[in-house]
C-alpha cells in the first residue's frame, strides 16, 4: 500500500492524546498481519495502546523504528477542512498529524512488505506509542516490555520531523501542577474565608526566581538554544471574580533541561516551598530525560550513511528518545518534514518526504543484510 494511502487512513483516526487509541491499533495490526507479520499490543492506561513487530530474526540485536500516533487538538478556525481527513494540494498532504508523525508511521509501514522479503541478519523493529504530546505517557509502558519482546536493540531511530537529518540531542522535560485551595467568600471580609492564589504566591515567586539563576550559573551545553535549563509558569488558573475570596487556583510549571541535568531537580525549589504549605498539592504531569548521543556512536555513523547528511548536533523540542536511551539503548531522531508545520492549522507533510522516509526504512533492511 502506498505511505499517501496509508497517512490518510491513519489520519482519520482522530487520536487526540489523552483519548482511546484502540481502533488505530487494530488497524494497524490487521494491516501487519495481511502481510503476515505478527505483532503485540502492549497496553498502558485506559483504552490506550503500544504495539510492537519485529520484522526478521528475533534472536539477534537489531533496531527500532519509534513513532506515536497520538496528535494535538485541531479546534483551530484557520483549517481549511476537517482536519481528520486528509487532503492532497499539489505536493503537500495536509491533516492532523501529517508531520508529527503519522506520517514518519505510514510510510514505515508502507515498507514492511519491502522488508519482510529482504533476508534480514538483524531484526527491524516497529514501536509505535500513545500520548508522546501529554509528556511521552505511553512508551515508558512498552519500554519496560522491551525485554520480554526482543534482544537488547542496537538503537532506536526516532522519526520526529528533521528533515530526514539526524539529530543527537534534545532537552529533557518536566511538567508540575500546582493546586491551592481556600475558602470562599465575600472579598469585603477576607478575615472569613483563605485566598487560594495567595496561598500559591510563594510557590510562583519560588519559580520566578529560576530562570535568571539558570542563565547566570546553570550547566552551559552550546549545543542548545538558550544554551542552559528554562524553568517558566505555563498557565494560571484560578478565581471566580474580583469581589469573590478566590478558594481554588492551579499553575503548571515547565522545566526543559540541557543533558546532564534531571528536570525534576530543576524544579526542587519549587516542590520545596509548594510541600511547606499545606494548602498547596503537588502533581507531576508528565517528566522524560534529554537525549544525547555521542558523537562517534555507530548509531551516528549508520544514519549519516543511510541520509547522506552531517547530524545535527541538537533540537529544541523533546521527544521520546530520552526515553530509550535512558533505558539503555541508543537513540537518535531522524523523521521527514519541518517540525515548525508541527502543532499548527493546515500541518502538511510533502509526497517526497512522506517517500523519502520510505526509502529510509528500506535502506535501512538492505543494510542489515549485509
């Protein structure tokens, strides 16, 4: 099945993170299992799913290709048709999730066929996940599965959009929400009730403070843009009116860190000042290590050799390849198209990326081959 076929099948499964993934998954494994090719779905929250194909010897150490098929919302007034259902304007498909990354998804699949006649000596492995946009929720499940799966991975090539360039880094991540609750009650007598934003303020003054400290004496990677930690408050949320004692407010906070340092230490001081009241819980939304691959890896030397292009040395945005490195194996990101067409009205993936990721996966089988 040609990769335009199989994007625009994919596509018009509206898998929004944090909502069911089930009936891509079928498809998809009704899909490998018409090529004869079977599959396991690893299940992780509620009426979400991974699933995992490896494609040859299942004995040997071989390499994953990563995706998720989970999507952000597309509410958007500036789409120019639904969103779910893909479109075909000269070179650019265009839909939700088209680049980030269904896309990289279909034309992974559209090589199995390829490479199932291929007389592979090490196995290619499909990993696809849920909920890599609600904080990378989903893969850690079919992480801890790995071992059960297949043999220890060579690496993992994580398809997030670059260009079809490979990239050795990325930050880490860290989400926390803060919730304060108070007591209403008329703002005329604040004797009678407890204000929760007030509550609150130490723990933001807390987060403010970061961000200077960080860019005066943080770790330094020059690889990066800013070239050390962020800590910032996302969103605040909270009060009714201003003549009303507010008696619930909730912040979420971000820390993105350089490789070397934990995002959730970034956010200590934070945790510190929120636990030393009492009116103030704490949540951890969504935490995955930085990725960084060194230079030399043989990983790096297989994918320049397979894209013909020199790495890039680092992203701003986070994916799940933190997350298998962290687990122990190598990993690298390498996907079609332009992450900034990412998260936005009209997302579009051009043919010849959507093809050239295809290609990619198949050089990739003829070079275990040899």
């Amino acid at each position: 099945m040609r990769p335009e076929t199989l994007l625009s099948d994919l596509v018009a499964f509206p898998t929004v993170a944090g909502r069911p993934n089930g009936a891509l998954i079928d498809y998809v494994q009704t899909y490998l299992s018409d090529h004869g090719l079977a599959s396991t779905v690893v299940e992780g929250e509620a009426d979400r799913f991974n699933l995992f194909a490896t494609i040859g010897p299942v004995d040997r150490s071989g390499y994953i290709l990563s995706g998720h098929v989970d999507v952000v919302p597309a509410e958007e007034p500036e789409w120019q048709g639904d969103p779910f259902a893909l479109r075909h304007v000269q070179d650019r498909l265009i839909g939700r999730g088209a680049v980030d990354m269904k896309g990289f998804v279909a034309a992974i699949l559209s090589s199995v066929p390829d490479l199932m006649q291929l007389p592979l000596s090490r196995p290619i492995h499909i990993a696809l996940s849920y909920d890599e946009e609600a904080g990378c929720r989903g893969v850690p499940y079919l992480i801890e599965e790995l071992p059960t799966l297949c043999a220890p991975p060579l690496g993992c090539i994580v398809g997030e959009p670059s260009g079809m360039v490979p990239v050795l880094r990325h930050k880490g991540k860290a989400t926390v929400k803060l919730t304060a609750r108070g007591r209403p009650g008329h703002s005329s007598r604040p004797d009678l009730g407890r204000n929760a934003i007030h509550d609150l303020l130490p723990a933001l003054l807390a987060t403010a403070a970061l961000p200077d400290q960080l860019q005066m004496s943080g770790r330094r990677h020059n690889a990066f843009e800013p070239p050390h930690s962020t800590v910032q408050i996302g969103t605040i949320h909270g009060g009714q009116a201003v003549n009303i004692i507010p008696d619930h407010v909730e912040a979420l906070i971000e820390a993105r860190a350089v490789p070397g340092d934990d995002p959730m230490d970034l956010l200590a001081p934070v945790l510190t000042t929120a636990q030393d009241n009492g009116a103030i819980a704490a949540e951890v939304v969504a935490s995955y290590p930085a990725l960084d691959l060194d230079e030399k890896a043989p990983l790096v030397s297989l994918l320049s050799s397979l894209t013909g292009t020199t790495p890039l040395a680092a992203v701003s945005f986070g994916t799940e390849a933190g997350l298998f490195q962290a687990a122990g194996i190598p990993s690298i990101i390498c996907g079609p198209g332009d992450i900034s067409r990412a998260h936005k009205p009209e997302e579009y993936i051009a043919v010849s990326e959507l093809r050239a990721a295809r290609e990619l996966a198949i050089a990739l089988g003829h070079a275990m081959t040899e």
